[in-house]
C-alpha cells in the first residue's frame, strides 16, 4: 500500500532565497559538499609519449581526428552490414577495427567520457566518484540516498558515439586512480569476467572517506537494420565502511538505442528502468529513461516504507547528463539535485607504461590503438585478429589445467549471478 507523504522533508538547497519574480517551479538551490575538482578532465590533444617510463594514458582521454573520421557506407560498413540479420547478437561477431574506437569498455568506466567500455566503466566511476566524499557522515538519511543517487545517475551521460569502444576480451584487467589535493586517493579495479555473455565487474573504494562500491554490468547489442538495441543486465552495492549502511543498485543501467547506424544522423538514447534501494533506511527510487523530442529525458518516484506502507517522499526529473532536479511531494519548488555539465573530474593516473599489468587495457590493444589512430587500418585489424586468437588460446590452455575462473580479482557466490570483489 503506498501514499504520499504529508510531513515536510529535508531539502537538499541553497541559503539563497529565489529571487524576486522567479517564475514558479525554478530551481532554488544546489546541493552543498561536494568538492570542486580543476578541470584537468578535459580530452587532450597531444598524442601520447609511449616510453617505458612515459606516464601510460588511455586514448579514451585523448581527442583527435580518428573519434570523427569519416567511414565508407560502401567500404567497411557496407561490407560488415551485409553479413548482419535483423535480431543478430552483435557482441558474438568480430567487428572491423574502423568501426570501434581505439579503447576498451573497461577504460570508459574508469574515465568519464563521452562513450561506453572496462576503460569506459573506469572513468565513469573514477570521474564522479568524488560526490559521495562525506556523505556517510551525512546526518539525514534523505540527503544520503539522494547523494548516492545523485552519483548513480552520473554514469548515464548524454551520448555521442561515432562508434563503439571494444568489447574486453576474457581477463583484462584496469587499475587506475585518481587523487583530488589534500585527500587519499580513490582506486578503480576493472575486470573483464565473462566473455559469453560478456560481463565487466569493477571495485571502486577510497578507504579515507569509508566509500566502497562493486558493480556488475553485462551488455547485449542487437542488429537492427539502421538502429541497434542495447540491453543491460547487472547492477552493484555502494557501501559505507565505517556504518556499515548499504545501497543496493538493483538496475544500476538502463538500456539504449541506437538510431540511424547505417545512414542519417546517428543518435544514442538511454531508454529503460533504473531502480536503488538502501533497506536500513527505507528509501527507494525507480527512474525511467527515454527520448522525448530529441532529448534524453530521466524520472521517476522516490519512496519511503515505513512498516507495510510505502510514502511517496519526491519526484525526480531531469536530463541524462544534464540537470537532475527532485520536487518533495508536500512542495511544488523543485530543487537541483545535479548538473552534470557542472561537474568537474580528478585526472584519472596509470602509472608507467613499463609498470602495467600485460592484461591491462592498454597493453592488450596497443598495437591495435596505434594502428586505428593512424589510419593504417588493415594492420589495425591485423592487430585485433591477433588479440581475439589469443584470447582463444589463453581460454584452451586454461580449460585443459581444469581453471573454472578466469577472474583474479572477483568471483561469483555460488547460486548467484554476482560478482563480488576479492578481499585478500
């Protein structure tokens, strides 16, 4: 049984009144605590230094005419659209090296960017993890929720994919952080655990704020003629160390679509469910995210279960990476919750080329990286045959020793679908 609220909530606003002739329904406030990062997360230019002891990067931080180039429509894709059906998996076929961009998903995660992979996950994470610093030690367990959400929700961005990162092979592996001044710094841990279906799992903490989060995501891409559907499955746990207290990101992702893949404008949509819940405090929120006229809209209800009832406590609505603002049910004033286009991210750090991991994203594609940003295709493709057959072999061999997992840093509870993080 639910109903509304009829108590007066805590706001999550400003000091400042609204000025005088405001029209009705402006936003009030912005939340207060989070840290203001420099913009050192901005793409760069430069090409990067490959020495042994050069700083390593990911080219999913760096811009250049390859995230736009032109592709033929009667060259690559033409030849690569006419072996699709309609329904196809397209996460089970090998696609050329001049559609995908010369980067993992992993590296995406770790970095927020403008795409999707484990480097993909990593930059997401990485980039907004810094909105949770100190709300554990947030008194209002309204303001808590809505802060957690409000970190959720900076993963599903705005889109503008000319194409699409890697699919990880089986063990890849990211390891990454990044360091705002004055405080420890906070590590990403990413990694590719199944290959079909694929699944990417990562571990993000910072032990001085007592922020942990696990999270698990699988991505199935279906061929559509000129639009291509992206389901999501997986979801994650953020958990307060030092309290203990826990949400669970039941729907962490919801699903997309792609329009116009083969000819016309291509456009990207988040379209779907997204559903968290923190069972010690009672709140819970389920947002729906689709396209309304061209724009990537998000909202939905947050509840309050107190006993068998639930309350509706507030509404939330905005734009995928944009702003994010709730309205509480006794009130009609919004508040901003969120402005993704305010915030700033940390620089996300490697380490030294000679310092990564074999299996790390950057040295599993590097020659297919190089080849892809230089224009010299056949050898980029050359590069990522070489890769996938090595995937291959590396499973056989593990297969005839009688390895079940692959996984160094996750593994699965028995009877569940979860990965959960390594703890030495």
């Amino acid at each position: 049984m639910s109903k509304t609220a009829t108590k007066e909530s805590p706001k999550l606003a400003s000091n400042k009144s609204t000025p005088k002739g405001t029209p009705k329904g402006t936003p009030k406030g912005t939340p207060k605590g989070s840290p203001r990062v420099s913009r050192a997360s901005a793409l760069r230019v430069e090409p990067p230094s490959l020495g042994p002891d050069d700083e390593a990067v990911s080219f999913a931080e760096i811009d250049g005419e390859w995230r736009t180039r032109s592709i033929s429509v009667f060259g690559v894709v033409r030849s690569f659209v006419t072996q699709l059906k309609l329904g196809q998996d397209m996460t089970r076929i090998s696609m050329p090296a001049g559609l995908l961009y010369p980067f993992s998903m992993l590296e995406v995660n770790s970095r927020v960017v403008t795409f999707l992979t484990l480097q993909v996950f990593s930059g997401r994470e990485l980039g907004a993890f810094h909105l949770l610093f100190g709300v554990p030690d947030e008194q209002d367990p309204f303001i808590r929720f809505l802060k957690v959400m409000a970190w959720s929700l900076s993963f599903v961005q705005e889109e503008s994919w000319h194409k699409k990162p890697y699919n990880p092979v089986l063990g890849e592996v990211i390891h990454t952080n990044s360091k705002l001044e004055g405080r420890e710094a906070t590590h990403f841990i990413g990694e590719q655990v199944s290959h079909h279906p694929p699944v990417s799992a990562w571990h993000v903490y910072n032990k001085e704020e007592g922020i942990e989060a696990t999270t698990n995501a699988s991505f199935g891409v279906q061929f559509g003629g000129n639009s291509v559907s992206v389901t999501t499955e997986g979801g994650g746990v953020v958990r307060f160390t030092k309290s203990g207290e826990t949400y669970d990101l039941v729907q962490k992702f919801p699903g997309a679509t792609i329009k116009n893949v083969v000819w016309g404008t291509r456009r990207m949509y988040w379209e779907g469910n997204i559903h968290m819940k923190c069972d010690t405090t009672g709140y819970s929120v389920r947002l729906t995210a689709q396209e309304e006229n061209y724009i990537n809209t998000i909202q939905g209800t947050v509840m309050k279960t107190e006993g068998e009832e639930e309350i509706e406590v507030a509404t939330i609505y905005g734009r995928c990476g944009g702003e994010i603002h709730y309205t509480l049910s006794d009130s009609e004033d919004p508040v901003l919750l969120f402005d993704y286009t305010e915030m700033e991210r940390p620089k996300t750090n490697y380490g030294a080329w000679k310092d990564l991991d074999p299996m790390s994203s950057q040295m599993v594609w590097k020659d297919v990286n190089l080849s892809s940003v230089a224009n010299e295709m056949s050898q980029a493709d050359a590069a990522k045959k070489k890769v996938e057959q090595d995937q291959r072999t590396r499973n056989a061999d593990k297969k005839e020793a009688g390895e079940e997992s692959h996984s160094r840093h996750f593994e699965q509870v028995e009877g569940a679908k979860f990965w959960s993080f390594k703890r030495s």
